[in-house]
C-alpha cells in the first residue's frame, strides 16, 4: 500500500506529466534500448519511429499517476496491456529494467524538478504499478499453457493454404506443425506472429486478428501488405509475408490473446463496423454469431477505398444470403468505373451518422467497430451523437491503444 504522502507527491506531478509525458518516453525509450538492445526483439519498430508507442506509455503513465489513489480503475487498461505483453512474451524479470530507465528519464527530462522526493515517490508506485501487471500476466501464462492445446511461448505453425483476397490482402491457413490440437480463442482475438527476415538484426513480432471462427482446424490472419518506405520499418513484416511466406512454410505463433472479444451471452442486435484490414476480427465475430446465434439480427457494415481493396468481401455476403437475419452494407471512399457498374457498394465517401441511422436496424444494439484511428473516431464521435451508451460501444486499435476522446462532433 501507497502511504497518503506518496500519493500525495504522485498526484502533483500530475500537471507535469500531462505536458512533459512524451518527452519523458521518449526518452525512456532511448536510453533503455541502448542498454538493453536485446528488448528491441519484442517492440514494433514501426511504433516506435512513428511515435505511436511513446504516446501510448506517456498515456498510461498519466492515467497511472491520475488514478494512483484507486488503481483498480484502470484495471481494464492493464488487461488489455498484460494480453499485448503476455502474447509477445514480455516477462517478470523485464519489469526492474523498465522501471530503472522510466525513473532516469523522468530525472533527465524535468532536472532539478525531479526532487529525491519525488523520484522515491514514484519508485514506490511504480513496484506497485509493476507488480499489478505481474500478477495478472503470471495468470495469463498459465492460462495459455493449462488450456487444451495450448503453449508456452512461441509455436511452429505450418502455413497449409495461402490465399489472395485483395490486391493487398492475403488469409494465411496455420496449423500446428506437430499435428497436435489447436487451442480455442474467442471472435475478435489476435496471435503474435515472430519472424526472423534475412538481412535483419532483430526478431521482429506483429500481432494479427485471428479472422475465421473459433472451432476450425485451423487460425486464419489476413494480412494487408502495408507500404514499406526508406527509414520506416512499417510494413516490413507484412511485406515479408506477403513476398517470402507460401505454403508448406512455418511460421511462429504465440497463444491467442486479446480483450476484445464478442460477448457470447449479449443477445441484443449486433452492429459491427470496420474499415480497412480492421474488418479482420469483425469478420471472425461475424461468422460465429451467424452460426451460434442465428436468430439474432446482425448489421455488418465496412468502409473500403473501392471493390479491389475490399477483402472477404464474399464471405460476408454468402452469410447474409443463407441468413436473413444478417445484413452488409459497404462505403467505398473512391469506386471504380466497375463498381458503379456493377452496384458492387451502397454508399459513396464515408461513413457518416445520417447513413448509419438508415442501415442500423435498432438503436438497442451492441456496437463494436475498428479501423484506423481516424476512421473511428469518426465512428465512435457518430454514435456518441446519436446518444448510444458507452456501455454499449466497444472497439480495438491495431497497435499502441490511443484516445478516441478527442473526435469530432457530428451532428445527430
């Protein structure tokens, strides 16, 4: 337990944080990987030169610091954390490192501000914070060896289909190179994926939605080959995948993991919104609830530039023939001459509140929806405007999360 001092000192450094919390990461980040170059091989390198997950420690470290007198309510931060961390093997005797070079950066970036005071303060809070995560992922761990078919760490997986379902999307089918059983995940779970690419000094790990249903044979990712740019690592992996991974080879899988899940007991209907490659795991809640819940009325609405760029396109649509429950609709931003001739979408430029409230059968629904982060901040700010519970809304960032707090008002 804190003392009423310690929390006094970390609550005053509250305002501090709010404007200095991106510089003190960064910083962090720097010395550490200088130290400890062998933590390279857990990060996403195209976050950390874009910036993404220094704002996303910067975040929590605020809304650690915000809430330090009533942690338990950032629990669901730290769950979602611990799955990112516990699916790319973060561990135990890791958490001492990161909290030495947090405390040094901290000290570098606000000098004399950083009294011994409060640096102790934050010392104490930080073993706290640290220990909370422990704790939930040593949980964790057990959980992905104990259930039927699970593991340890990372797994050979052998790719037995590839398949092409857009100019820039391709389904990999993996199966247990040993032939043994496959562990059960919930619609909307993701897999770290660990690859050695030739030339490269480090492992690189890239977590991608698990795009089938649960109960298959197999896990299917559906990877969108990203643009991979001089100095930018972004896309590196997917690049890898798309140009050099074919079938019959093996790829390295962790457990599934992930919070955002579908709600298996929820009856109420069901909206689901992606756009981009965020339909991955709106693709795999899609199917399991049209089969385990066939009477249940499901929306399924996604944002693509055009027909050539829109992936799974098919099997959406064969879902919603067979039942009449379920209905799709598609944006596409920019349609082809062949689109338009083939009335192959529904609505031309982007999403927008007016079209939701046509398409949406009921307002009593649950909402999930991912994408790219401005995609749905225009999503979440709609539905906010229309007057849909928080409660009711759930969604995903693919990589560091971040704030959809900041989206525009839209006019109901």
């Amino acid at each position: 337990m804190l003392s009423s001092r310690t929390i006094e000192i970390i609550k005053s450094t509250v305002p501090v944080l709010e404007r200095h919390g991106t510089t003190i990461t960064k910083r962090f980040y720097q010395t550490m990987f200088a130290a400890h170059p062998e933590l390279l091989n857990l990060f996403n390198h195209a976050n950390q030169s874009q910036g993404r997950q220094q704002t996303a420690l910067a975040n929590v470290v605020y809304a650690a610091a915000l809430h330090i007198d009533k942690l338990e309510s950032i629990l669901p931060v730290v769950k979602q954390i611990a799955h990112k961390h516990r699916s790319l093997g973060v561990k135990a005797d890791q958490y001492p490192i990161v909290g030495k070079y947090l405390l040094a950066a901290i000290k570098d970036v606000l000098g004399d501000a950083a009294t011994d005071e409060i640096l102790q303060a934050w010392a104490e809070a930080y073993g706290i914070i640290a220990n909370v995560f422990i704790e939930v992922e040593a949980g964790m761990y057990a959980q992905a060896v104990r259930q039927d078919g699970g593991w340890a760490g990372f797994k050979a997986f052998r790719v037995a289909r590839k398949v092409e379902e857009s100019h820039a999307v391709a389904s990999f089918y993996l199966v247990p190179a040993d032939g043994g059983a496959l562990a059960a995940f919930e619609p909307g779970q993701y897999i770290s994926v660990r690859v050695d690419i030739p030339g490269e000094k480090n492992t690189h790990i890239r977590q991608y939605s698990l795009s089938d249903a649960p109960g298959k044979p197999y896990y299917r990712i559906s990877v969108k080959r990203e643009s991979e740019l001089p100095g930018n690592p972004a896309g590196k992996v997917s690049s890898y995948l798309h140009a050099q991974i074919g079938e019959g080879d093996v790829l390295w899988l962790s457990a599934p993991a992930g919070e955002f899940v579908l709600d298996r007991a929820d009856t109420r209907p069901l909206v689901l919104i992606s756009g981009g490659v965020g339909l991955t795991p709106m693709v795999s809640m899609l199917k399991y609830a049209a089969e385990a819940q066939p009477q249940r009325e499901i929306a399924f609405i996604h944002a693509a530039r055009s027909g050539e760029a829109h992936a799974l396109r098919r099997e959406a649509e064969e879902i919603a023939a067979r039942n009449p429950h379920v209905s799709v609709h598609w944006c596409y931003s920019r349609p082809s001459e062949r689109d338009r001739e083939t009335a192959a979408f529904h609505k031309e430029g982007y999403i927008d509140l007016p079209w939701l409230k046509r398409v949406i059968p009921a307002t009593d629904a649950s909402f999930y929806f991912c994408g790219p982060t401005p995609f749905m901040k225009t999503v979440y700010g709609a539905l906010r405007a229309w007057g849909i519970a928080e409660s009711r809304i759930r969604f995903e960032f693919f990589g560091p999360s971040g704030s959809l707090e900041d989206a525009e008002t839209v006019q109901a």
